[in-house]
C-alpha cells in the first residue's frame, strides 16, 4: 500500500517509542523503571472524575459544538490573564493541546513557509511544521544561557519567510520558564515583524518551581497574533481525557481551527469536556498539592544528580524533567544520547529520553513524574552504571 511521502518524513516520537520499550521490557518481568513519560503520574482529582461519570448519567454522548462546549470555553477564557480580555469564542477546544498545535500550524503555514523552533524542544513541533509542508528553523540554545532562545538569536533567524515562532515555557525538556525581562526582549523583537505568528505553549504554566511562567496572552502590543496553546493534561492529570485548547484575539486563525477541525475531528469528547469544565471551575487546590510533590521530587533528583560527579544539570524553574550533560561519558562505548539510554535501559534498567530526539545529543531527559521512591532507586542504578564507563 502506499504511503505518503508526507508521513514517511515525519520522525517517530523519541518519547514514545522508548516508553514502548520500557512496557515491553517490563511485560516480560524486568524491572525497569521508567523515567521517560510526559505525563503526571498522580490519577485525575476525585471531583473531576465524579464529574465525567455524571456527563456520562446525564447522556453526554452525542456531538457538540466543533470548538467545545460554551461553558468550557468561558471557563478556559477565565484563566487568562484578565487584561486580555479573551471570550469564549476566542477559544478552540480540541482533542488535547497537541491537535490545538497541529491545527493552528496547519492552518498558519503554506508551502516553504519558515517556523523557527527554539531547541531543545519537545519533539512534535518539527514535525507538525514538516506536515504542513513548512521548514523548521532549529535556533540552539545552551545551558550557558539556561536553555533559552536570546533575543538577538531570534532577531538573527527570522527571514523573509519566517511565519511562525514556536514558545514552549515552561520548557519541555529543559524545565526552563523565560523571565519577563526575556520575553519584553523577545516581543520586541517580534514588534518589528508582524508577519509572523506566536505560537505560545503554554501546557506546563501551572508547574513552576518559585517563578512565575508570564504568558505572552500579556503582551497586548502584539495579540492579534499571538496563539496561546494549553490545557488539562498536566496541571490536573488528565492527559487521558485528552482536552486542550488554543486561544487567540485574531479571529481568523480561530475561524481557520474550527474549519479545520469540523473536517477533522468535529469535537473533543463531550464527557471530557464536562470533566475539563469541573477541572477548570472546581477547587484547585489539587493543582497545587500535586505541584507541591513535584517540588519536592525535583528537590531530590536535583540532591541525587548533584552526586554524580560528571553529570552537568541545570536547574529546572518548570514542568517536571531534568535535562542533564552527560556528554563527559561519551568516548569509549558510549558516544551517543542513544546509546546512552540504551545503556542506561540494558544496564540499570532506567528508561530516559535521548536528548538528540529534542535536538540536544549531550543530554538526557528524566521525567520526575513518578515516586520520590522510584526517583531514589533510578538514581542510585544511573550512577552506579555511570562509574562503570
Ligand atoms: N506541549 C508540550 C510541550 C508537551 O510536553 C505536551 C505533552 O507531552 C503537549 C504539548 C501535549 O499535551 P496534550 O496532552 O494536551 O496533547
């Protein structure tokens, strides 16, 4: 059968195919610890999951508007910043942020369009740009400068055509959230180019370690192009129920989503919708209390990974992974991040990411979304795999 050539270009999720593996290895009674997953390990708040049973009771079980439910999307609109001024009908709700992604870089980039992408960074972006037939525009970034894009390194890549900019703060891999002062040197910047749109991924705000994530929603000057991406997968465990969203004062990358998804999708499910809108107007008290044991897991692999004396690591203000430099180990057999978790899978049973799959091959990402136990164990086995190199 065929394949298109647009598929076949598109790379495999780094993330994904080793959290196979590690369920794999571990079907067949191995016992690997699994450092690798984007996702809370905590299960949905109690209220919330009342919630979706209700939905269900009351038959929630036909099509609803293509961009969510109208209660959902106030509520969604009342997490913004207040002087936005964002509506509901500023707000798509989709099938989790990654479809409020995919559309909005869909219906953004044409053919040869440019998208500049600050990396490390999360995997789908690149290839979601690669799908609308569009160039990702990699602009490195360095621990030196805590893992963020400068000013001047954006200012430096933007082309005549550059169309998009892709945000991710707080970051996934790196952890790291752009201060104000960054981002007024960012906006500054995009001031000068009206031509490109902002995309703002946004889905780790709510985690954040003694900072405060700025949302770019903030930034009036520029808001009939800026995009903000998020949603309820990890600020309330829910990355089942697959509910995220876009918001936008530029009414027609709204429209452009909504068209896009009634062809594709129609709606996001009806009773996790339902459920979203309980997580969004309920007590957040949840939010914190899981942020709250995020901080002190961070705490501990930070301790622990201080302990390893070649490993270089930043210190995450954000979401939940650790980002470390173990390039020192490469040479002898390792010379690769691939063939580093390899190693560290086969030898002290550890799933991690490779860095090279967000673009960086020093490092290696560690989720601390998983007990301060497993946090303990995992680290004890990495360093004593790592004094046998
Ligand atoms: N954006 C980033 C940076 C992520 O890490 C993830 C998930 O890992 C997503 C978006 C997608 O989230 P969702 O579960 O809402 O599709």
């Amino acid at each position: 059968m065929q394949i298109s050539d647009r598929i076949q270009n598109v790379a495999e999720s780094g993330s994904l195919k080793m959290a196979a593996r590690c369920r794999e290895m571990q079907a067949a009674g191995v016992d690997v610890i699994s450092m690798t997953l984007g996702e809370p390990d905590f299960a949905a708040p109690e209220h919330i999951k009342e919630a979706a049973i209700a939905a269900i009771r009351a038959d929630y079980s036909h099509y609803g508007p293509v961009p969510g439910y109208p209660a959902l999307r106030e509520a969604i609109a009342k997490t913004l910043p207040i002087e936005a001024g964002f509506t509901a009908n500023d707000i798509v709700v989709s099938s989790g942020a990654k479809q409020s992604l995919y559309n909005v870089v869909v219906c953004s980039l044409n053919s040869g369009d440019e998208a500049i992408i600050p990396t490390p960074s999360w995997v789908s972006y690149s290839e979601m740009v690669k799908l609308a037939d569009a160039r990702p525009v990699i602009v490195k970034t360095s621990a030196e400068h805590d893992w963020k894009m400068t000013s001047e390194q954006l200012a430096a890549a933007i082309t005549p055509k550059t169309r998009m900019l892709i945000l991710c703060s707080p970051n996934n891999p790196t952890g790291s959230v752009y201060s104000e002062k960054e981002l007024d040197a960012i906006v500054d910047v995009l001031k000068k180019h009206p031509e490109v749109t902002v995309v703002a991924d946004e889905i780790y705000n709510a985690i954040v370690y003694g900072k405060r994530a700025k949302s770019m929603a903030e930034y009036g000057e520029i808001s009939d192009r800026v995009v903000i991406i998020n949603g309820v997968s990890k600020a309330y465990a829910m990355t089942g129920y697959r509910i995220g969203w876009m918001a936008s004062k530029n009414i027609e990358i709204v429209a452009a989503c909504k068209r896009l998804q009634g062809q594709s999708t129609t709606c996001a499910n009806t009773v996790a919708q339902k459920a979203a809108e309980v997580a969004y107007t309920g007590d957040q008290s949840c939010v914190e209390e899981m942020r709250e044991e995020y901080s002190r897991r961070r705490k501990l692999i930070l301790e622990l990974m201080s302990e390893i004396p070649q490993v270089k690591c930043s210190v995450p203000d954000g979401a939940f992974y650790v980002f470390p430099d173990v390039s020192a180990y490469y040479g002898g057999k390792i010379g690769s991040s691939h063939e580093m978790t390899e190693y560290l899978l086969n030898e002290a049973h550890v799933a991690c990411v490779a860095g090279a799959d967000f673009g960086e091959d020093k490092c290696i990402r560690l989720s601390y979304a998983t007990s301060r136990e497993n946090i303990r164990e995992a680290m004890a086995r990495i360093k004593k795999a790592l004094e046998k190199l």
